[in-house]
C-alpha cells in the first residue's frame, strides 16, 4: 500500500489509535461492530473499504454557521391525526425519485435540497410535473456555497427561492470526481429545453409535528446531521450513534418514519448509491446527532408547473 504520499495531510486527524490513511481496515470496523446496535457491512462487501480519511470526509459536505445552535425541536405531539408510520415512497411511489450517487464530492446539500423539490413538484401536480432537477446546477452556478466544498441549507433553499434550477437533462451531474464544471450561460442546455424550477419559499421546522405534517402533506423533507464513522458502514436496522469520531456533516432527503421496539425513527434516502444501507436509504432513531433539529423543506412555485394554465 501506498501509504507515505498523503501521510502528511493526514497527519493531523486522529483516527481512533489507527492513525494511518486507510480508515476502514477490516480491524478497525471489527472494532466498530463491538458497539454497534444496528447491522454493519462486513468489510470484504463495504462499498467504502479501502477509502481514506480524506476521501470519506469529501462524501460529506453539509455546513454550518459559526453562530450555528441547533434548535432544540419540540416532540410534543399536538396533531392526534397524524399516523403511527408513514412512508412517502408508497404513498407517492411515481414521484420521490430514486436514489443518486453523489460520488467524490462534498455535494450533498446539493442533492438533498434538488431531491427535495424535485419530489415535491411532481406530489404538488398530481405527476404533471415529473422532473428530476439538477444538483449540478446548485454545485456549479449557487455562489452563495462551495461546490463539492460543502453547502448551508438555508444557502441552498434561498438559492431555489430567488433562482431555481434547471433539469437533469439541462445540466447532468459531472463533479462524481470532485471536479467543478463552469456555471453555463443562462439558457444552454446539453439537451432538453431550459427551464428554472423555484421554491416558492422554505421553512425550518420546529417541531416533529410539524415535520410529519410536512411530510404527509406535501412530501419529502431535507435534514442535516453529524456522520460518526459508524454510520458510513451502515448496512440496516435503525441507526443510533456508538463511534466517538466524528467524519463531518451530511445532508439528507428524509421520506418518512417508523416505529421498532416502541421507538419511533425516520427513513431516509441518502446520495451513496443504491448498494449503500438498504437500498440506498437508512433509518435512524429520533433525536440522533442532531437529525431532527435542521429539518428544512420548500414548495416548488406554481408559476414553474409545467402544466399548461387555464386563465379565468
């Protein structure tokens, strides 16, 4: 193994006592599954063996404010109509869009925010408005974040707010090794018509009443929370934190929630491709590193629907 030419980048992260450049030897995930409460890749079938420090660390990408507190989100339920479990994926299984593969850049906040809305539009039209938007768009033209450098939540929501994103077809996703395409000119497409998709607004969730309502209503909601490097190997069952080091912040699409052994946790879709956790997606108990406290989501604006208007 080629070990000496990143040592000296590295040097100054602590890796447990492995304090070399792979993270995921087969010993230090053995360690890992002592504590773990929920089922972890064996090493041989990690989608990640072999990765370094720096290159785990650059799948992440979420942000945070310098005056960031995480709000202390209520869990007092008020609305006695919401239901026990809820998944978005069987309740609008043509429009939460599959998982995607965000690769060797910090973009997640990218493919988060354009899951999100992508969602909602086609939930908002009943399917008329069936179109996969372009993280790239985000990663590439949003100044106000960092590309595959990471991005803020509330950066990228008033980003779809004020500018919107174009398709997938327009502007295909291109940063899978960390590289950054140039913003295109305002109307080039690679193919398909251009077209920006915008947020009407956005909102950031006090309460997990608020959360589920959201989510019945009007479909898949973004998060951001703490990766400890426990989580990067998650396999299945319901995630709770037992590794002490943290990897950085991620964002998330959150589609629903469930209830194991009396205990309520949310199902989500992550940016790691299909052969990571459950297909793709991983459940992670309430209250876990910070997920519930940075739940964000916007409406898609009506004046972007595709389908034709009839005026009165």
């Amino acid at each position: 193994m080629q070990h000496h030419h990143r040592l000296e980048r590295l040097h100054h992260y602590h890796v447990h006592h492995h304090d070399h450049e792979e993270v995921f030897t087969a010993d230090y995930l053995n360690e890992l599954k002592e504590t773990a409460t929920f089922e972890m890749f064996n090493y041989e079938e990690s989608p990640f063996k072999g990765y370094t420090l720096a290159q785990l660390k650059g799948m992440l990408g979420l942000k945070r404010h310098p005056e960031y507190q995480p709000k202390k989100i209520s869990y007092t339920t008020t609305n006695k109509d919401l239901p026990a479990t809820f998944d978005a994926r069987t309740q609008w299984p043509n429009c939460v869009h599959n998982i995607r593969d965000q690769a060797q850049c910090g973009s997640c906040w990218a493919f988060a925010a354009s899951e999100v809305l992508s969602d909602r539009f086609c939930i908002a039209t009943g399917g008329k408005t069936d179109v996969i938007l372009s993280p790239q768009d985000l990663v590439s033209c949003d100044d106000s974040d960092y590309g595959c450098d990471g991005g803020y939540l509330d950066h990228s929501w008033n980003y779809l707010k004020e500018t919107g994103i174009v398709s997938e077809d327009c502007f295909p996703y291109s940063s899978s090794t960390g590289r950054v395409e140039a913003c295109p000119a305002a109307g080039k497409c690679k193919k398909g018509t251009y077209k920006k998709y915008r947020a009407a607004g956005y909102t950031q969730f006090s309460s997990v009443d608020e959360i589920k309502t959201s989510l019945v209503n009007e479909g898949p909601v973004e998060t951001g929370f703490n990766v400890y490097a426990d989580f990067m190997n998650y396999k299945s069952g319901v995630y709770k934190q037992t590794s002490s080091q943290l990897m950085g912040g991620h964002a998330v699409k959150v589609v629903g929630w469930g209830v194991e052994n009396g205990e309520e946790h949310w199902i989500v879709a992550n940016s790691w491709g299909p052969k990571w956790g459950e297909k793709g997606h991983f459940r992670i108990a309430f209250g876990e590193c910070g997920f519930d406290d940075d739940m964000i989501a916007g409406n898609p604006n009506e004046e972007d629907f595709n389908a034709t208007k009839t005026l009165h």
